[in-house]
C-alpha cells in the first residue's frame, strides 16, 4: 500500500506564475496542454517562459516546471 501513495505523490502538482498570478497544473504538464486548458487554445498569442519567447513550434514539446514564470500577451485590436 505504501507504494500507491508513493506512486500518487509522484504526480504532484506544480506551482508555477501565470502573468504575474499563481497558478497550479499536473505535473508534466506541455505549455500547449496549460494554454487550452487556461483558456487560450487556438488564440494567437505570444508566449514567454522565465522571460524567454517561446515559439508555437516548440509549445507541443515544452514540459513546464514547477516555478517557472508564464507571460502571455494577446495582441489588441483597435484604431
């Protein structure tokens, strides 16, 4: 039984900050997974992870860690 509780701590939660608010997700959660899951699937967005610009291309395989700093900025329309 030990073991089953191991196993379940093992896929712990991470804590992470979401443009400037914290925020929880599975642990071994992909940045593409966390943004439809926050609401921004199919948006265009601009993504930056501990200050660095995340390119779409890279969104499927970018597993987030626990601390890491999400920003993500929606382009604005207007006149």
């Amino acid at each position: 039984m030990k073991e089953g509780i191991q196993e379940k701590h093992a896929m712990h939660e991470i804590t992470l900050s979401l443009n400037g608010e914290a925020a929880r997700l599975p642990a071994g959660t992909a940045l593409d997974q966390a943004l439809e899951r926050w609401g921004y699937g199919g948006r265009r967005v601009a993504v930056a992870i501990n200050d660095t610009f995340a390119p779409r291309s890279s969104w499927a395989e970018r597993t987030l860690d626990d601390g890491d700093r999400i920003d993500i900025v929606a382009p604005v329309g207007g006149g």
